[in-house]
C-alpha cells in the first residue's frame, strides 16, 4: 500500500483523465465542468507532490523512482499545466475549439511528463515521452480549421516521430550493449560499458532525441513554426512542461557521470549550448511575432541549461532544476499574457500591438512587463537565479568560457525583452480600441507571477531543498 | 541437412529475393506487396528461432497496420510511378545511400566484429521457453505491469486525440 501512496501524484492524475472521459461521454457541456475538474485533479497531485517529497525510493521493480527532486519536477508540471487550464478558460472559446477533450490531452500530456520525470526504466522514458508528444501533436491542430495550426501539428508529428525513432534507435543500442533497461543498472556500469562504442553511439542517438524535444540549435527548426501556429496556452505548456520533462531524463542520464566526473557528453553539450544561446538571442531580435520571438527565446533558455548538462556536477543539476522551475513560471505567464491580449484568428501578435499597452490595460501591461524582466534574467526575480546558478556551476566545471558566452547572450537577448516594455510603456498608443482581459487568465498570471517573485526573492530555499536530495 | 536448416533456406531466400524485387520495381504499390511478402518469410524465420510472439507480432504489426499505413501513403501521394516522387531529388536519393551505407556499417559490425550472441545463455531450453507467449504474458503482468498499464494511458490518449482531430464538428 505504501508504494501505491508513494506515487498518489501519478494516480491522481491518471484516474483523473479515466474520469474525465466518463465526463465528457455523460455531460453535454463538459467544456464547462472539465476545466474546474482537471484544475481540482492538478492542484491536488501537486499538494500530494509536496507532501510526498520526503519517501523517496524506487518502486514496481525499479520501474518509477518517487520522492525527492522527481516530486519537485511533478509539482512543476501539474502547477505549470494547472495556470495553463486556468488561462484557458476563456481563451480557447476565442481560439474556436471550446470542447472538453482539449482538457483531458492536457492532463495526458502531463501524465506522460510526470512518468518521464519518475522513469527509472529506459522503456518507461519512451511510453511517457511518446504520451506527452502524441498529446502536443493533437493540442497543436486542435483547431482543425485554421491553416497555420494544422501546418504545426503536421510539422511537429513529423519531426517528433523522427526525434523518437532517434530516441528508440538509442534505446535499442543500449539495452543490446547494456542488456538491461533498467537507469540504475545502466548507470552501476557506465564506466565499462563507456569503452563499448555500440553503447556510445546509442546514448549519442538517445541524446540527439532528446536535444530536439528540449529544441537546441541544430535541431531547432520545428519550434518558431509550431509555437507560432499552436494555440498560444499550448505553445505555453509545450515551452515548459515539454522542456522540462526532456531535461528531467538528461539529468538521469547526468548523475551517472556527475560522481566520478567524467563527463562523456561535455563536447556534446557545450556545442549545444553555444550554438543554441547564441542563436536564439540573435533571431528573436528580428522577430515582430511575439509568439515567434519567446520560441526563439525558448531556444535560447535551452542553450542555458545545457551549460548546466555541459558542467555535469551536482551544482548544475540543481541549478538546471531550480532554471526550469524559473522558466517554467515566467513562460507561462508570459503566454498567458499574450493568450489575453491576442485577438480571433491570429490577430494581435505583433510586437505593434503592444505600443501603448500601458494606457490602455495597466494591469496586464504590468504582468507582462515582469515576466519579460524576469525572463532576461535580471535581478531580483528568479530568472536571474536560474542563469547565475547554472553559469556559476560551468565555472567550477573549468568551463569559464561557456559562462562567458552565456552572459554575452544574455546581454544580447535583454534588448528584445525590453523592447516589449519600452513599447508599452513609453509609446503613445495608435489606436484606443480597449483591451479586454479574462478574469481566470489575471488570475493565472499573477500566480504565476508570485512564483517568479518568490523564487527570486528567496532562491537559497529552493536550491537548498533541490540540493539536499542529490546527495 | 535438417528440415529446420532447408526451412532456413527457403525463407531466407525469399526473404532476401524479396527484398531485392521490392527496391526494384518502379510502381510503389508493387513494392508494397513484396514487402509484405518478405514481412512474412522474416516471421517464419523468427519462428525457426522458437520467437513465437516475435513472429505472431511481425504479422500483425508489420504485415498487417504498418503494411495499411504505407498503402494509405501510397493513396494519397497517387503517384504512378518511382519517378514520379523522385525524380530531380538526388539529394534524397544520396542521403537515402548514406542512411542505408551506416545501418549495413553497424549490423556488420555488430555480427562480425562484437559476437552479440556471447552473453547469451547458451542453454536452448531456456531460450526457447523464453520466446513462447505464455512467457512473454507472464513478464508483461509481473515485472512490467506499469510500462503495459501506461501503455494503455498512450493507447487512450492516441484515440482521443484521432477523434479529436477527424470528427469534431465545428460551427
């Protein structure tokens, strides 16, 4: 019983979606119970997430791994999934696909990120990844009569498929030279299966598979397209939770190198992580889609990170950990914003339609004006924690230099931030046509916007907490 | 020579003859077929191997839904002929090379060079009981329940989302 109690999160979540079908066949207008009823299932996975934090363990012969940092990764993507059912509400009776199945994908889509995050067994990784991504495939083209929508969902099942057979080939070539699935196993024998190149050449397939779902450089291409044409709330969730789900696996795959320091991927990674910054510092300033401008920003906070799985040392685990319970706030809310003020069909996007944001709806104007400080990364919100963490980490790891690129992206990437506030605070509005805000989306952003303030108030606290499971 | 060693032939080679045919015929819906065929000569050489479930699988999955998935393709894409999809696509064509050139690298260097087989339990009784579905049924619902329970969450999430997307009305 004690093992069922452990993973009462996953539980949670699971017969939430068995009963929201049930819901959905029974009611005629699920469209109005189920975003009450999956907001309810959420919070309290992520009450329990908490609760549960301290029984960490491996359970089901070594199948999910429950307690400690994987519970801190639960508490992310349900609170995370939470703001975005909440931003919903009204948004999506904007965006023409007010119907329940949209909330029951989400709740999927969060189970399978919760059993990447608890996967202690290379087959438990694949179902929850190929859970979220076939989730995020239909989410994107839920509107299946706007164009760009149906041109994201085609882009991104076709390039995620192909992301997955890399990820399956990997899985393959390990479990042949490893003959187990099983992370622990695989991570008790790292060090000799290391000098097998079948083993190396299927972590690098492995790794590949995941450097496309956490969008990095090289295989970045599907992101501008797909966070453009999804619904906006969804692009929030993909952004965050999707991210984070890949980066909670990679970090599996770290603490089997973090020990004996004898980081095999730190190339990989350090090439990853340039490139990425780089590159999406750069094209997100000639961006005038907000939209397309927090993609390439997303492919930015990938690079970021990556320093973090670059480093490899206990330091950048929890420092990737607290960045992507960082970003996970500000992106949301930032979506969450931008949900609000687009208009039907796509409209209300440019960079244009925030000139003078300020005169006409403070409120939002404000909320907006944080989540891009605090995604530039400037003190004191928790952006900034995030990024120093992961960039002091690069230091101890001899990386110097990788932390030098990245405060020199950070530099360049706090032009196109604060491009948005200068527009809505310092323009004198062109036309006075109101802008109108959801009640249930403020509400959502200020949460969210709470989050990013304490974090970034009181960083020790959670970096202490991240740090005491990793030892 | 056994019976199972003139079974082996036999399949193999239409296995491979099979194969052959198949990259060569110009029309895609009669490659199709061959690939079929050599689908079902690679599942009478699993059985050989004692892999019952394997080759129960190959049919089902293989033959049967992926065989349907590409002749779906085949359908919508209504091209008559090879080159009608390829045609000026050399860059295709050399990748297409490069693909195949590294999966050949890599399964000859698994066979000849690093002897999978050597881990293996050389114990055939075992083997072969490991191959049988009773076998596999009893691993699935013991050590592997919740990979197959979560499968199910997968299977659940990819109906929803079919019908979602193919029988939604929209006012």
């Amino acid at each position: 019983m004690q093992d069922f109690y452990n993973i009462l999160p996953l539980i949670l979540v699971a017969s939430g979606i068995v009963i929201s079908v049930v819901i959905e066949i029974l009611s005629d207008n699920s469209e109005k119970i189920l975003p009450w009823f999956s907001a309810l299932v959420l919070l309290s996975a992520s009450v329990y997430s908490i609760m549960l934090m301290n029984n960490t363990g491996t359970i089901f012969n070594g199948m999910l791994a429950t307690g400690g940092n994987v519970y801190i990764f639960h508490f992310i993507f349900t609170i995370g999934a939470m703001l975005i059912i909440l931003g919903s509400i009204d948004y999506i009776k904007k965006y023409g696909s007010y119907f329940g199945e949209y909330y029951i994908l989400i709740l999927n889509a969060v189970l399978g990120m919760m059993i990447m995050a608890s996967a202690r067994d290379l087959f438990m990784v694949f179902i929850g990844l190929e859970l979220m991504s076939i989730c995020f495939y239909v989410l994107a083209g839920i509107n299946r009569k706007k164009l760009n929508a149906n041109e994201a969902s085609l882009k991104y099942v076709l390039l995620g498929a192909f992301a997955s057979g890399f990820v399956v080939y990997g899985i393959a070539l390990i479990y042949g030279t490893a003959q187990t699935t099983s992370i622990d196993k695989i991570i008790a024998g790292f060090v000799p299966l290391s000098h097998n190149i079948l083993f190396i050449t299927g972590l690098f397939l492995f790794l590949v598979g995941f450097s496309f779902k956490i969008a990095a450089f090289p295989f970045h291409q599907w992101v501008p397209d797909v966070y453009q044409g999804s619904a906006t709330t969804i692009s929030g969730l993909m952004s965050t939770g999707g991210k984070a789900a890949a980066f909670s696996v990679l970090i599996i795959l770290l603490s089997a190198v973090a020990p004996s320091n004898a980081n095999v991927f730190r190339p990989y990674f350090a090439v990853i992580a340039t490139l990425s910054m780089i590159y999406g510092s750069i094209v997100a300033i000639s961006q005038n889609n907000l939209k397309r401008m927090l993609a390439y920003s997303s492919i930015a906070h990938a690079g970021y990170m990556s320093i973090g799985l670059a480093s490899g040392n206990y330091e950048s685990i929890a420092g990737i950990i607290f960045y992507l319970a960082a970003y996970t706030f500000m992106n949301i809310g930032a979506f969450i914003v931008i949900s609000m003020i687009e208009g039907e069909n796509d409209s209300k996007l440019q960079l244009s339609d925030y000139v003078g944001l300020n005169a006409k709806n403070p409120k939002l104007a404000a909320l907006m004006a944080l989540f891009m400080f605090a995604l530039s990364g400037l003190p004191p919100f928790a952006g900034f924690f995030g990024k120093y963490y992961v960039f002091i980490s690069a230091i101890e790891a001899n990386l110097t230099w990788l932390a030098i690129v990245g405060v020199i992206s950070s530099v360049i990437s706090v032009y196109f931030y604060l491009r948005v506030i200068v527009l809505m605070y310092f323009k004198e509005p062109e036309t006075s046509v109101a802008v109108h805000n959801s009640n249930y989306g403020v509400l959502a952003a200020v949460i969210s916007a709470l989050f990013v303030i304490v974090f970034g108030l009181f960083p020790g606290t959670l970096l202490d907490l991240i740090t005491s499971f990793l030892k | 020579m056994s019976f199972e060693f003139i079974l082996f032939i036999f399949f193999s080679l239409i296995a491979a003859v099979s194969a052959v045919i198949m990259i060569t015929r110009p029309n895609p819906v009669m490659s199709a077929i061959f690939l079929i065929i050599n689908f079902f000569s690679i599942a009478g050489l699993y059985l050989i191997l004692h892999a019952q479930f394997i080759s129960i699988v190959q049919i089902i999955v293989y033959a049967g839904a992926i065989m349907v998935l590409f002749l779906f393709v085949l359908m919508l894409l209504n091209a008559k002929s090879e080159k009608d999809i390829l045609s000026g696509k050399n860059k295709i064509k050399i990748f297409a090379v490069v693909i195949a050139g590294l999966v050949f690298a890599q399964i000859a260097y698994l066979i000849f060079f690093s002897s999978p087989g050597k881990a293996l339990s050389p114990d055939v009784a075992a083997s072969i009981k490991a191959g049988t579905v009773e076998q596999i049924g009893k691993e699935l619902y013991t050590n592997y329940l919740l990979p197959f329970e979560a499968a199910g969450f997968l299977l659940l999430a990819s109906t929803i989302g079919a019908l979602v997307l193919a029988k939604k009305h929209f006012d």
